[in-house]
C-alpha cells in the first residue's frame, strides 16, 4: 500500500466535535453530551486530564479527525482518533459541559491553576478526508501494542463500521488477514441487536447499552446454534445476521415474544454471574447443557399450550391458574403423604373429596389454604417485576411444600427480600443489604398502615420460632439443625403474602390498583 500522508492543521477546541460512533463507546449516543459523559464514566478522562496537567500536552501523538458535515458546521471537524484527550482539554477550559463532574475538575484546575492557564486552545490535529481513509491509522494504533489497546467490544464496533454497501466483509478480511474478522464483525451485530429488542424489562435495556455486558462472555451463549435459534437469530459464516440483508434492528423488531423471554432469561443469568465463561450450561461437551437448552426452551413451548395470553402465562409460570377456584381441585396435587387415601382408586378419591366437603367433617380437602400442597399466588400481580424475580415467583408457585419445605421456605425469603428490593430501586434510599436491612424501608413506608400492621409486626418480630419473621427466615438459612415442616411454610406465607401483594403494587411502572 502506498504511503499517502495526512495533512496536518491547527484547529480551534471549539471546532472539534466528539465521535458519536467513537470505538470506545459499544452503542451510538445521540449527542456530544451523551458522548461525553458515557467517555468521563468509562474511560477515565479525568486520569488523562491529571496527566496533561503534570506532564504537559504533548501533540507528538495528534487526534485524527475528519471534516464534519455541513449541518454540524463548515468549519468543525469530527475527531475519530484522540476523543479522550480532547474531552480532558475541552472539560479542563469550561468544566460545566459536564456538570456531573464540575465540582472534581474546578478543584483540580484550582490545584494546577498555572498549568490550566497554560493549556492550549488550538491543537494540531491529522485531517483525514473521510472514516474509510482514517481507518487503517486508526486502527493501527489500538491494535498494537504502542496505545492502550482497544476491548473486544471496540475492536468489534471498529471492524464493523468499516462495512458499507461497496465494502463486504471479505473485503474487511483481506485488508487485516490476521484479524478474526468473522467474529469482531458477529459481536458487534449481536450488540446493535440488543439495543434494538423492546425488553420487557427495562433494567436490562441499560445492561446492553453499557459496557458492563461483554460481547466476549456473552457468546459463549448465541454462538451455540441451540441458543440462537430460541432467542430468534441465526448467523452466517462472516457473523451476519440470516436471511442475508437482514440488519440487527429488524432482526430485533421480528422477535416473538417468547424470544424476548428466553433472551431476558438468559442475559439475566449473566448479570447476577449465574453464567460465565466456565457456565457448565454454556459447554456442549457437559450434559448440563442439554438441560438448559430444554429449560429454555419450556419457556417458549409453555405460552403456546396455555389458554391465556403470552404475558399472562408468564405472569403466572406458564401454568393454568386454578388456585383461586375454591371449588375446583388443583392441577397435579400431592395429597399429604400421611393420608393412605392418596393410593386409592380415583372413585374412592372421588368419594373421599366429598365426604371432605360435606357438613360437619373435620377433614380439609385438597385445596383448603392449611392443606394445599403448594402457595396459592392467586392475586399477586408480579407482571411489573424484573425478570429475575418474575422466575422467583414462577419457582415459588411450583414448589411442593410437603415434599421441599425448606427449599420453599428458603425461596419465600428470597422472594420477599428481592421484592422489597425492586420496589424501593428507584427511591431517595437505596435498598440494598439484607432482608433485615431493607426491612427498615417497608416499616419507614407502610408502618402506619393498619392494613399492614399484622404482616409487619409478624416479619419484624424477634422471635425466632414465628414462622415468617426475619429472625425465622435467618435462623432456617443458618442454622444448623433448623427444620421446619410444611404446616410452619404456609403460617409464613400468610404473614408474608399481605405485604408482597402491596409492595407488588406499587412497583415502578404498576398501573394503580382500581378502587
């Protein structure tokens, strides 16, 4: 390739505008201050400022820019190489263009007053005509070892933007032979797709648009054919999404609605770190796999057999809803295993169910509150939730409490810990901490509420033996020879159910109840 160099001009700071699809950054912002601030929170422009201030600025190195167009101005330049330095020198001249760190930056230009004064506010930069010729310099000097190296996701972004309609990914190929093109190229589609899909969950929409998720971890999960097929994608041999045309935003727009759930599912598991790169469940080799494949694919194949709606179904954990249908008996129950009439015949079941419920007699059926082998969740409305607690209650209404007392116990502490927690997210005090911690919230909020005062008072009490109570849940999570029994579950979940039912209700994004 012939050496063609760039020319070299001084411009105004003023004139030099931040890249809006700047490598550093995983998702394009929509303006320079978004841009700024995403630079200031990720890429520690508040080192690279104390670094001017006690070295100097050196322009041995110059920022590459290129001309910006006509509708940003005739006179400003894009700078596609150096955005860091140039966010420092710009925040150190007028701190307010971000005032989220004004405050850091006046006390550090207060500290090198005399530097500051000396600082420049003309740069000479490198004027590349356009992104395409500044690329391969650019490039240059992430990819090797003279510069702070770009991440897998910057790196991804790069090789991606240089695809166009007269560029192909073959062409990107034989420009850098050493690159694993095929896979920076599928990463970055895969994060343009993220951004693009409508989660049901909005935390998750930040989780994508950030760098706290990694294209690196993440494909260990859609790179297996399995796994893409269920959150609706599937690739070619260069990374791109098929059909061949098809872009991550329409791609994105096409999911069923039983992608999006396996989708949430799963980028889930990798925020709380139940999947990683050494996940079992993400290696073929390991029969876990398999399993979690099946899993997920229950929560696509589960909607479509139920009677009622997608969101409903899931709502309710894919299951028909009976519970609240005093009279009905519940799908699949487990009579008490100390009863012999749960080997009888189903006529002798029969007779047996109406003797239960005739006048006068002492026995409780099958779906009486104090015999009914699992929780009746009828009424709580957790379709607001986060993801992950969604699984919680959908896991909580399928627990046999006669067979797996403890591990239903254990669930209904988790649950109501992560629900105080989902509910106070967003407040003046952050909920975070244990359930005896976040407690203090809900007794701040509802303690005056006497509709509440008996579910409070019950999971405030000190004593340990009240089944319910903080110190119970503590002590069956710690203790060594804690045991409870079925009867001790559902007297907890009757001091419980009263304040999960408020806390649901008023949930960021929960339309109010009708009075």
């Amino acid at each position: 390739m012939a050496y063609k160099p760039l020319p070299i001009k001084e411009v105004e700071l003023d004139c030099l505008l931040l890249d809006l699809e700047n490598y550093r950054i995983p998702t394009r912002r929509e303006n320079q201050e978004s841009a700024l601030k995403y630079l200031f929170a990720s890429e520690d422009v508040i080192g690279a400022m104390r670094s001017i201030l006690t070295n100097g600025y050196f322009d041995n190195e110059v920022p590459i820019v290129m001309p910006a167009s006509e509708s940003e101005g005739n006179q400003a330049y894009i700078v596609l190489e150096g955005n860091r330095r140039v966010s420092a020198l710009k925040a150190l001249r007028n701190p307010m263009i971000i005032p989220g760190h004004a405050k850091e930056i006046q006390s550090l230009a207060k500290r090198y007053a005399v530097e500051v004064q000396g600082l420049p506010t003309r740069i000479r930069v490198l004027v590349a005509p356009d992104r395409a010729t500044a690329a391969p310099h650019v490039a240059r000097l992430h990819t090797g070892v003279s510069k702070k190296r770009w991440s897998l996701d910057q790196q991804a972004t790069f090789y991606y933007s240089l695809l166009d309609e007269e560029t192909s990914v073959d062409a990107v190929k034989a420009q850098y032979p050493d690159v694993k093109v095929a896979r920076f190229i599928q990463m970055a589609v895969m994060r343009r797709f993220l951004n693009a899909v409508r989660f049901k969950d909005p935390s998750l929409r930040g989780y994508v648009a950030g760098d706290e998720l990694k294209m690196s971890s993440f494909e260990y999960a859609y790179k297996k054919a399995d796994i893409a097929k269920l959150i609706g994608v599937e690739f070619d041999s260069n990374g791109l999404f098929l059909p061949i045309g098809a872009t991550p935003e329409r791609t994105a727009e096409k999911l069923t609605e039983s992608n999006i759930v396996v989708l949430e599912r799963i980028l889930s598991d990798f925020r709380s770190g139940r999947l990683n790169t050494r996940s079992p469940e993400l290696k073929v080799s390991d029969e876990r796999y398999y399993s979690f494949v099946l899993e997920l694919k229950a929560l696509i194949e589960s909607p479509v057999s139920a009677p009622k709606s997608s969101e409903t179904a899931i709502r309710e954990g894919c299951a028909r809803n009976t519970e609240s249908k005093a009279n009905e008996p519940e799908d699949a129950v487990k009579m008490d295993d100390s009863s012999s009439s749960r080997f009888a015949s189903n006529d002798d079941d029969k007779d047996s169910r109406q003797n239960n419920s005739s006048v006068g007699s002492n026995r409780r059926g099958p779906n009486h509150p104090k015999t009914k082998d699992k929780l009746d969740l009828s009424g709580l409305d957790y379709s607001n939730a986060p993801v992950g607690l969604k699984y919680r209650y959908m896991e909580l209404r399928k627990v046999s409490i006669s067979d797996l007392p403890i591990a239903a116990a254990v669930l209904l502490r988790t649950v109501l810990e992560t629900t105080i927690k989902a509910r106070f997210e967003n407040g003046d005090e952050s909920a975070k901490g244990e359930l005896s911690q976040v407690f203090g919230l809900v007794k701040s909020a509802y303690g005056k509420d006497k509709a509440l005062m008996s579910s409070i008072n019950g999971i405030g009490s000190g004593n340990a033996q009240k089944a319910g109570s903080i110190k119970w849940f503590n002590w069956l999570s710690h203790g060594l020879d804690a045991t409870v029994q079925a009867d001790d579950v559902r007297q907890a979940w009757m001091v419980v159910n009263p304040l999960l039912r408020r806390l649901l209700q008023s949930l960021p994004g929960t339309p109010p109840t009708k009075s």
